[in-house]
C-alpha cells in the first residue's frame, strides 16, 4: 500500500554554468522539491512506510536519527498530517534550535534523547518502549533510520520509474547519490537493473561507517526487495568514502565552498550534511571528463540553519 505524499514528478534541470566550469554535462534531479515540511528524499520512501503503518493499524511511528535528522522530521510532519503520533529518537549532540529540531518540536513530536551508545542499540530501546506503549493500548509501527528498509526503498525504485519518463536514463555515464543510510542508492540501482539499464549508480559516503559496510547494507536491502516481489538482477553501484569530511554532519571547508557556490552559480540550496559532501564528490570525480552525469538532489535545505555560523 502506497499513500500519495510527494509532490512528483521532481524536474531534471542542465545546470549549464557549473558545467561549463568544471568540463563536464552535469544534470541534476531535484528531489529536494518532493515537499516543504517533507521536502527531500525522505518522504518518497514514507509513501510506502507509512501506508504500511496505517494498513496495521499504527497509532504511534517510532524512528531514530541524529539531532537534526532530515529523515525524523519528515516524519513526524508526515505522521502529524495522517494523524498518527510521532516518537523520535534522536541521537545526542549540539543542541541548536533551529533546522530540523525547531521544526519537529514546531509540529509536536515526542523527542527522545538517547546517547551514542545508547543508539548504537536502538532497536533494543525500541522494543522497550514499544511493550510500554503497547501497554497503554498504542499500536508502535517502527521505521528504521533513513527509512532504509526494502518497503522503503521502494520509494526509489519509483523514483527511477518516474525518471525514465523524463528523460533519456541511458544516455548518463553515471548517477550520483549521497549515501547516509543505504536506502536511496538501493532502490535507483534496483530499478534500473530492472529496466536493464546500464547506468552506474555512484553512492558519495557522508557516514563515519566504511563503504564495506554500505555494500552489504545495499545487498540485503536488495534481497529483502526481491522477498516483496521486486524482480532485480545484480544491481551496478559502487560506494565511494573519500568525501566524508571531518566527520558525519560536519562538513569541510571545502564543502562549505560548495554550498556557497552553487547557491550563488545555480541558485540551488545543497546541505551541510548530505548533498554538499556528494556534490563535491561529483565534481572532483568528473572534472574536465566530458561525461554526461545525473546527480540526485537528496534534499536536506533545513540542515542550513543549523549550521548557519559555518556558512555566514
């Protein structure tokens, strides 16, 4: 079951002066206007999450993510709209009220704090809670983080469904995602092994974890999608680690950079934690080559004012 949530189909735009820089045809997917309060690519896999959430019967969405989380404030925004009641776990940090924070106390989410190690075993404190709010008489469904699940992923597999539509996919030398959770990138190289294509996806890293671990995570992903039905031959990706930064969430000078400068060159907003890093990526892995490149606006816009004094 698939509940309508985004705003679809997202444009394709040239972005002709960047391209002209940096030597290569440089097209990007502008997920990052799928919503306002949903905006990003979050709320295409919610499409499918949470209409398996109200097909059970959910009162109350449990999910996890760090303090300003894209994938937490999607939903508790989706799940005030459907309302249900919106638990989030969000991993201890700086605590800035501003970006995502301000808006998931904005819509009346129940925010948990939970340490590092804490989260590290978030699906034990989810258990936990859920035979406390099962008790009360709530009925919990639980989306993991980045709701990067095969139901999830579904989203992008839909999206590339949408993208063929647009556009020539086969033309593209390569797709270009950030990866933060393993979801998006499963579903765009799912998809496009089962139309056939032969379109590289390329997964830019912002995580602290290695890109070993994102292989695996993507391969059980994918088998998960063939337990739904999903009919997949070997998906092409790869999963690059060279553009992390200092650290998750914390971007390097250079991608500040970058964040200043497609603002100003494309009049594009990327973010501090997820689509700067890949953007950098791409541009330093295509530069001067000529290629024909599709990159996945991921979203994330809200992330920038938390960071403000890294950007000013």
């Amino acid at each position: 079951m698939r509940i309508d949530l985004a705003i679809k189909p997202t444009p394709v735009q040239f972005l002709r002066k960047i391209s002209a820089e940096y030597g290569f045809d440089l097209y990007i997917k502008r997920d990052d206007l799928t919503e306002l309060l949903g905006s990003g690519n979050k709320i295409r896999k919610l499409e499918y999450l949470m209409g398996d959430a109200l097909k059970q019967g959910a009162t109350t969405i449990f999910t996890c993510g760090g303090l300003q989380s894209n994938h937490a404030r999607a939903t508790a925004y989706v799940s005030k709209k459907l309302g249900l009641k919106p638990v989030l776990f969000l991993r201890k940090g700086e605590k800035v009220l501003n970006g995502n924070l301000l808006l998931d106390m904005l819509l009346g989410a129940e925010i948990v704090e939970v340490s590092s190690e804490e989260y590290d075993n978030i699906d034990e404190i989810f258990l936990e809670y859920r035979k406390e709010r099962e008790k009360r008489g709530e009925r919990v469904y639980i989306i993991p983080e980045g709701g990067s699940n095969a139901l999830g992923a579904l989203g992008y597999f839909n999206m590339v469904m949408e993208l063929k539509d647009q556009i020539d996919v086969e033309s593209f030398e390569a797709i270009v995602c950030a990866v933060g959770s393993g979801g998006t990138i499963a579903g765009i190289s799912t998809a496009l092994s089962f139309l056939g294509y032969r379109v590289p996806v390329i997964g830019v890293n912002v995580t602290t974890k290695n890109a070993d671990y994102f292989v695996e995570k993507v391969k059980k992903i994918v088998r998960d999608m063939e337990k739904l039905g999903v009919e997949v031959k070997e998906p092409r990706f790869e999963i690059v680690d060279s553009f992390r930064g200092p650290a998750y969430a914390v971007p390097s000078d250079e991608d500040v950079n970058v964040i200043k400068e497609i603002a100003a060159k494309e009049a594009i907003v990327l973010d501090p934690v997820y689509t700067s890093k890949a953007f950098r990526g791409t541009l330093e892995m295509f530069r001067s080559s000529g290629k024909k490149i599709l990159f996945v606006h991921t979203g994330g816009i809200f992330g920038v004012f938390a960071q403000s004094g890294r950007l000013a």
